[in-house]
C-alpha cells in the first residue's frame, strides 16, 4: 500500500521539480528566436479556444478594455 502511494507522488512532485526550474530566464534569452506576438494577441487567440476555463481569460480581456476606455474618457474630459 505505500507502494502505490510513492508511486501517485512520483509524478506530482517531478513535475513541480520542472516547473521551478523554467523561471530564471527571460523568454527572449531561454529561446534563440524572439516571439512574434504580443501578449494581447497570446491572450486573444487563448480566449478563443477550447481549453477549460479560456473565455474566462476573453472575460478578463473585456472587462480590462471596459475600463480602460472609462479611464481614457474621464482623463479626455475637459473641467
């Protein structure tokens, strides 16, 4: 029976060593060709997807370009 334990945190704890590993670089230095889109864009095209939890992120999108646009109008308006 601790066996089969070990062997159910195995991965999970493999997979946190990964993850806190890739952080140190910044993305232009960790690849030797820059991205091409902008984060907007990256968040555009996630947004339309499939993935669990995407239209949350067009949400996200919305509400920041609703606001935004409320902040832009009231810096426009003259006293």
């Amino acid at each position: 029976m601790i066996r089969r334990a070990k062997w159910r945190v195995l991965p999970l704890l493999s997979t946190l060593a990964l993850a806190g590993c890739g952080g140190s670089q910044s993305k232009t230095a960790s690849s030797g060709n820059a991205d091409t889109l902008t984060e907007r864009q990256r968040d555009s095209m996630l947004s339309t997807s499939r993935i669990p939890g995407a239209r949350g992120v067009g949400a996200a999108m919305r509400a920041a370009d609703a606001t935004s646009k409320g902040i832009r109008a009231a810096d426009s308006v003259s006293p």
